[in-house]
C-alpha cells in the first residue's frame, strides 16, 4: 500500500476505468478510512451508498449533466450527510461524549482544547443553512479520506459534485430527506495508463503574507 504521501502525489482524477469489479475489501479498507475522519463535535455526518447497477447509475449519470464516466465506473459510492446529525438531541449526544472524554467543557457548552479552556464551537441547535455547510464540509473531509485510500490501494476515482435535482437521487434509493446527497465518487481501475498531473498553484500564490505593523 503506497503511503500517504505518496498517495496524494500519485492521484489523480480517472475518467476512464477498465470494468473489473472493486474487491469488497478494498472498498471496507476505504470505508474504515472514511470512518475515521475528524469532524465539528465529532458529528460524523458523513453516509455511504455503493452502486454497482447498472440501471441506477445510468440514472446517476442523468443526474450529474450526462457525465458519462459515471455510468462507465463498475462503482459509483453516493456519498451523503445526515442532517439529524445537527438537530438537538444529537448534538447533545455528541456533546456529552465529548464531555465524558474530557474534550469539551460540560460547564460553559463549548469546546474546549484540554487543559487550555479555548472556546471552540458553539454547540446550540444550528439554522439550517448553517447545518447545511458544515454537513458538507464534513462530508468533504471523510471523501478525500476515502479517495486517498482507494488511491493507496491502486484505485481510480473521480469526485462529481454537481448534483441536479438532490431529491431525485433520495427517490431513486428510497432514502428520507434527512440524508443530503453531497458528491459521488466513481470508482474503479484506471484504464490507459495514469494521466500527467493537473495544473496546480505554486506554494507562493498559496501563502498570504501577514501583516505585522
Ligand atoms: C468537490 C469536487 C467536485 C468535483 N466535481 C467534478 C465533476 O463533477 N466532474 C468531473 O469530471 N470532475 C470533478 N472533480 C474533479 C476535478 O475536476 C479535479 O480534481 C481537478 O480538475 C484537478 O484534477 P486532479 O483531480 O486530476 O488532480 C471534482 C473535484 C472535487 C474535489
């Protein structure tokens, strides 16, 4: 298994698989990775749907404007976020498993670093739009997790994350509206060979100066 830093050097986007099927542990070790990502309150928003019909992801690829590596891919993961995850009762589920850990502050209903008593986030019921974001943002991190470790273990895969009609996917596998769908990830072997890197910034555009006077 490459390591991770070879990893995010060795990834790129695939667009073109081969048709032979992703071994179930392969994809396990890539769930076990996702599981495993860090989270705001350790909310772990982050749901997993593998498709392997080929009917749902010729739908799929409607879905996502036609882009026909999608139906293409023997897998495609429909990746979610739960929005339970961010109504009352859960967040102070997860705030009291933060407390009993002694990671958050039971007294003043903040996180806290241990042993510095920094604020960190708010734990009040969030407004939607608000849930919204860091349900994706989340999600976000738990994806790459995933993306990297199928990369580690000689997969391809492409993130979509333009999405038309997001109630249309919750219709297609009968989920509640609870579940937000995010991204897809298609996956399987690269076919013709790994493509050049993409373009990428340089270390200097990335980097903001501060402002000391
Ligand atoms: C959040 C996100 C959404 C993306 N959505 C799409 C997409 O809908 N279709 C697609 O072909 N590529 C998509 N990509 C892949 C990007 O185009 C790709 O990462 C970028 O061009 C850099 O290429 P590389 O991944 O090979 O380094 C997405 C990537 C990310 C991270």
């Amino acid at each position: 298994m490459l390591t991770v830093w070879e990893a995010i050097k060795m990834r790129r986007s695939i667009r073109k698989f081969a048709q032979d099927d992703v071994p179930e542990d392969i994809l396990a070790q890539m769930f076990e990775a996702a599981r495993l990502a860090p989270s705001g309150h350790n909310r772990q928003p982050w749901r997993f749907l593998v498709v392997r019909n080929q009917k749902q992801k010729d739908e799929l690829c409607r879905m996502c404007r036609g882009q026909r590596f999608i139906q293409e891919a023997p897998v495609v993961i429909v990746c979610f976020g739960d929005l339970n995850r961010y109504k009352l009762q859960a967040t102070r589920q997860v705030h009291q498993e933060l407390v009993e850990l002694g990671v958050a502050d039971g007294r003043s209903n903040y996180l806290v670093e241990p042993g510095q008593g920094k604020p960190a986030e708010g734990m009040g019921a969030m407004a939607l739009e608000d849930a919204l974001s860091h349900l994706k943002a989340n999600s976000y991190i738990a994806i790459e997790h995933l993306v990297l470790m199928a990369t580690a273990m000689g997969l391809g895969t492409c993130w979509v994350s333009r999405i038309s009609g997001l109630a249309e996917v919750n219709r297609l596998f009968s989920l509640g509206d609870n579940l937000v769908p995010v991204a897809l990830v298609a996956l399987g072997y690269a076919a013709g060979g790994q493509p050049p890197p993409r373009p990428r910034l340089s270390r200097q555009e990335i980097m903001i100066e501060a402002q000391t006077d």
